[in-house]
C-alpha cells in the first residue's frame, strides 16, 4: 500500500512555496503511475487561510487520480507557536479520524484492486483551447 500526505503551514492563504516548489516537480516531472495512490491533505495556521490553502494541496492529488481522504472537518489544526496545535482538541480528533479513514480507504483500494484490478485508462487526450 502507498499513500502519500502533504502537510504546510498556512502563509497568506497558501502553502509554503518550497513545499509547492517541491510538489510541483514531483508531481510533473515523476514518471510512477500514482492512479489510486491515497492522498490527504493537512494544514496548520494560527487562523485563517486554512481552507484555501487545502484546496490547493488537494488538487495536486486529484490531477493525478490519487483518491483523497476525508476526515470529520478540513484537514486543518489551529496553532501558532510550537506547542499550541497540541491545544486544538477538535483538530486532533480531526488527525486521528483522518489516520483511520485513510487507513480504511487504502485497505479498502487494495481488495478492491485484487479483486477486480484498477479501473480501466483511457489515452490522454489533450485538450488546447486556440482554435
């Protein structure tokens, strides 16, 4: 089983750009077929930009037909200075919901891939918009 998490920091409603640096190489330039690989998203911020920032992180697995965990809420835990996330008790309930139903989904895809393999793809057809 695989699965991958990315985790940032909240900066003015984003991730951090060396952890998008990153994720934009690894996710352009890899050649390993990561179609239902699990994915999950989590982000930290003293406050807001917590939800924008998990949209960003997210869509890089969705591009590449990784199916993403869900939790009870957004993947986020609210805290500034060392120690605080630790605080943020409906945060953590969050993380440890997030551990099992990402557990669960990635026991769930490899059954499901031993039984009946993993779905069919199709070429890719791209798409430009000059006509």
């Amino acid at each position: 089983m695989w699965a991958e998490t990315q985790a940032s920091p909240v900066y003015y409603a984003s991730a951090n750009a060396t952890l998008i640096a990153c994720l934009d190489r690894l996710f352009y330039s890899t050649g390993f077929d990561k179609t239902m690989k699990v994915g999950a998203s989590v982000v930290v911020a003293r406050r807001g930009g917590l939800s924008a920032t998990f949209d960003e992180l997210n869509k890089y697995f969705t591009i590449s037909g990784m199916p993403v965990a869900s939790s009870q809420y957004w993947n986020s835990v609210h805290g500034r200075e060392k120690g605080q996330a630790e605080q943020d008790i409906e945060g953590l309930q969050t993380m440890r919901t997030l551990a099992r139903n990402m557990t669960f989904l990635m026991k769930s895809i490899a059954l499901g891939k031993e039984k009946y393999g993993l779905p069919e793809k199709e070429e890719w057809q791209p798409t430009h918009f000059i006509r």
